[in-house]
C-alpha cells in the first residue's frame, strides 16, 4: 500500500470518528444576543437640548469671597493654581462656573497671576469693565466709582466695557488702559513693575494728580483724607513712598506741593491750599 492510500485510509477513518461523537454529544446551539434598543430620536434631542442650556447658561457652583482690612495685604490661592494677591481695603467676589472663571472686583486692586484653561477662561469684572485672560500677571485696581486701571506684566489680556460701541482693547506686557465712565481711554506704556510696587509694601507715584494720589491713600488710612479745594485735584505728585506709612506722605505733602495739611482731632486729615504771603 501506498503512502497516499494509506493518508486516505486514515482521513477516512478520522471522518467516521468525528461524525459519530457529534450525534453522541451534540453542540448546543448559541442564543442570539438580545440588540439594545436605540434610544429615541426624542429623548436625544432633549439631552441635547439640555447640554445645550447648561453651556449657555454656563451656571456657578461654588462662590467665595476674599477680602482685607485696612492696612492689610493677603495672598489666595484659588484651587486651579491661580494666585490674588489683594492690597488694602479690597474685596473679591469668585463664582466657578462650567465654562468660565469669573471675579468681581467689588473694591481695591488685585494682582492677579492666572493658571492657564483654554477650556475655561479667567473673567475679571469691576464696575463697568471686563478683563479676560487665558493665562497671565496684572493688575486691576478700581479708581473712583466704577473707573478702573488694568496693567499688564506677562501675558495677553482683552479689557471690554459695557459701552456697546466701544471696541475691545488688547493689551500687551508693559500697557495699561483706564476705563473711565465705560469709555475706555487710549492705552499707555507703563513700567509694570513700578505700576505694581504696593505688592513690595511701595507706592510710586508719578506725574499722578493729586485727587488720584489722595483717593489711593485713603485705602491705607482708617480715618479719612479730604481734599478740600477742588482746584488742588490737578496738581502732579511723583515720588515713592512706603504703603504702611501713609501719614509720613502726608506729612512731606507741603513740601512737595503748595498745599498744607491740617489733622483733626477725629485723625481725619484735610487737603487745603497752602496760604499765599501777603
């Protein structure tokens, strides 16, 4: 017998085998997995539509608040690694929100050095402007009213206003813009570092009106600083002076400026224009 006859023999063989132990133990036959049913075209419109809300919305859900006496400064570190630095007598308000980061700046000034989120931007509100950044250092500081001072130091920001006919500002490092009544007024070029010196206990005045100086000061003095003459509110300060030693400014005043400084018995302090010799 050949090799060949003898493979077939033996394949013949291995047929019988395999289809008698099939009749003796048959396979049982698999169960068809039961198919999900789709979800209906109207309960995914309404997800939808729901996500849709919740982004336009863009709802807070956690508020906190930060805030420092007279006289005191205080670092924060908010949980996405952004830190505010708060100057005397200022306050913060913080609500996280799904899509965004807002602040408002409800008084003082704040140095702010943001984390970057594209995904969530950081939104900063004070009176009647608005500061949006990704990630970035500046500084925000409410003048009178709802007027308010942006300075850049590293970074990128766009200041807004409520005005519907004013265009946005970009500012780069080293700029500052002054948004005035909700109009903003052209950007300048400051040195950020002296613009920002009252985080080293320092305030630097230069070429600053007085009625600008004055209600500066009155943020690191508990009893108050009257400017009694309207006409004095023009006149120009510049110099440095220490952020915790507001009286000594007050103090050096008559020699800087032809006024005189007149102290009270409740520790107020009134402005005046200085005499002139007959």
């Amino acid at each position: 017998m050949t090799r060949k006859t003898e493979q077939a023999s033996l394949d013949d063989a291995m047929e019988r085998h395999r289809e008698a132990l099939k009749r003796q133990f048959p396979i049982p036959a698999s169960k068809p997995r039961p198919r999900k049913s789709p979800m209906p075209a109207g309960i995914t419109l309404l997800v939808a539509i729901a996500l849709g809300a919740l982004a336009w919305l863009n709802p807070a859900y956690k508020s906190e608040r930060f805030a420092t006496a007279i006289g005191e400064r205080r670092a924060v570190v908010l949980a996405d690694g952004s830190t505010l630095l708060l100057d005397s007598d200022s306050q913060v308000d913080i609500s996280w929100r799904l899509l965004s980061r807002d602040v408002d700046l409800r008084s003082g000034q704040v140095l702010f050095d943001v984390s970057s989120a594209v995904y969530r931007p950081f939104v900063v509100s004070a009176g009647l402007a608005k500061v949006q950044v990704l990630g970035t250092l500046f500084n925000v500081r409410r003048l009178d009213n709802d007027d308010i001072r942006v300075t850049l130091a590293r970074g990128r920001v766009e200041v807004d206003t409520t005005a519907a006919s004013q265009t946005p500002v970009i500012l780069m490092p080293g700029q500052q813009v002054d948004s005035i009544r909700g109009q903003l007024m052209p950007v300048a070029k400051v040195d950020a570092a002296k613009a920002m010196a009252w985080k080293d206990d320092r305030i630097v005045f230069e070429q600053t009106p007085l009625d600008e100086a004055v209600s500066l000061l009155r943020r690191y003095r508990k009893a108050p600083i009257h400017l009694g003459d309207p006409s004095l509110a023009a006149l120009k300060v510049t110099g440095v002076f220490e952020a915790h030693n507001v009286d000594l400014l007050l103090d050096l005043l008559p020699s800087i400026l032809p006024v005189s400084v007149a102290r009270q018995e409740d520790g107020s302090v009134q402005i005046q224009r200085k005499p002139t010799r007959k």
